[in-house]
C-alpha cells in the first residue's frame, strides 16, 4: 500500500467485515504514541519546535521508521488536530441557543489551541479527511443549519470560524513566547503601547490619541468573544 492509499484507510471509518487474520506487521511504535509524543514536544517547546528529525530522535528510530507510521509533516498536522478535536464535546443543536452553543464549540477549540503553543499553525491551509476533523466540523455545521443560517452561509462561516479561532491563538501564543523574552516585553506592554499612543501628534492621528483607551483595551479573551459575537450576528442578521 503507497502512503496515500495508507493515509487514506486510515482515515475511513473501521471496517466491521474485514478479514480477522488481516493483521499489520508488529512495529515498535504506534500511530497514537507518535502523536503523543509530538504533542508532549509542542506543549514544552512549541509548534516550531516539532520536526519529523526530532520527533524520530525522540522516539529513538529513524526517519524511515516513522514515515511507516505518518506519511510526512503534513499527515502528522492532521493527526494532531484530529486528536485535539476529539476532546471537543458537540451539543444537539438548538434552534434557541444556537449562538452560544457555537461560541461554546469555538472557546473549547481556543483552550485545547492554547495548551499547545502555536499548533494551531498546522489547521491552516488544511484539507482535512481525519474523521474527529470533520466530526466538529459536521457539529458546527448542524448547529448553524438548525438556527436558520442558509447552507451556503453556514458552510463558509464554519470555515471562517475555525479560521479565526485558529489564528487568535496563534497570534496568543506568539505573544506569550515573545513575552519571555526581557528584550521584547516591552512591545507586549499595554500601559507603553497606550503611551506611545498618546504622545503621537494629534493633528495627525486624532482618533488614534483621542481613543488610545478603547484601542489598548480588553482583559484576557475579550477580543476574542467579541470578534466571534460580530461574525454570529452577522449571520443571524442575513
């Protein structure tokens, strides 16, 4: 079996009727250990940090073992936001609550981001197949189907809200990683940005000076609620 027909089984749902006897050949390792571990390495590291070499160094094999197990780079991307989606827990869609039930679905998705510092970098620019993937995905979808959003719209503001979620927090977490650094800090400042705000010439820039406040403003993920309330009303207004 070639590497796109192997990616492609795996991610097809089990097949009840096949052979007993079909078994694979014994191997060191596991599909779920290589994800583990590459997920261990991005929580400690980040998501820059996890290359194929490194991952086979830490799995103490070579490259050519763990290509047995993920295609390349991007398999592994799709394996490890499969398993992140599949903590996510997906409500029975109500007509009534539909809003909230997709900003919850969304905030649920932005914490299991966050734990593992930038890997939401490896949900961009994804054509997913992995069946946890396309479960959330089918959540969400039935969610906005069933507060009235047409299929066209719901289809592209799916799209559009993991599209979002997924960069917020890779801007968080490049934020955080450059707050570590004592040379950087000060870029990350509030009470500085809103300084340096304020002493622009304001003949120039009278909006920029007259609100400097509202523009430094916002604790801990309100941006994010807000950004996400803007998108769902919008639907909800078509």
């Amino acid at each position: 079996m070639n590497p796109r027909e192997r990616r492609a089984a795996r991610h097809r749902p089990p097949n009840p009727e096949a052979p007993v006897g079909a078994r694979r050949r014994k191997t060191v390792f596991t599909v779920e250990q290589v994800v583990d571990t590459a997920l261990d390495l991005v929580a400690s590291e980040g998501y820059e940090a996890l290359t194929m070499r490194r991952l086979a160094g830490m799995l103490e094999t070579g490259p050519a073992s763990l290509y047995a197990h993920v295609v390349n780079k991007a398999d592994l991307d799709e394996l490890l936001i499969g398993r992140l989606c599949a903590g996510l827990a997906l409500p029975e869609p109500d007509p009534a609550t539909w809003r909230d039930q997709i900003r919850d679905v969304c905030a649920q998705f932005r914490d299991q981001y966050l734990k593992y510092p930038g890997i939401s970098r490896a949900a961009l620019a994804m054509a997913p197949t992995d069946l946890e993937i396309v479960r959330v995905s089918e959540g969400m979808l039935a969610i906005l189907l069933a507060g009235g959003v047409t299929p066209q719209a719901a289809a592209w503001a799916v799209d559009a809200l993991l599209l979002y979620v997924a960069a917020y927090c890779l801007e968080v977490s490049i934020a955080r990683r450059r707050a570590t650094d004592d040379d950087t800090a000060w870029v990350l400042d509030r009470d500085e940005l809103h300084r340096r705000l304020t002493a622009l010439p304001a003949e120039t820039f009278p909006h920029t000076t007259r609100y400097a406040t509202e523009l430094t403003a916002g604790e801990n993920h309100d941006r994010f609620d807000f950004t996400l309330t803007l998108l769902l009303d919008g639907l909800a207004h078509r």
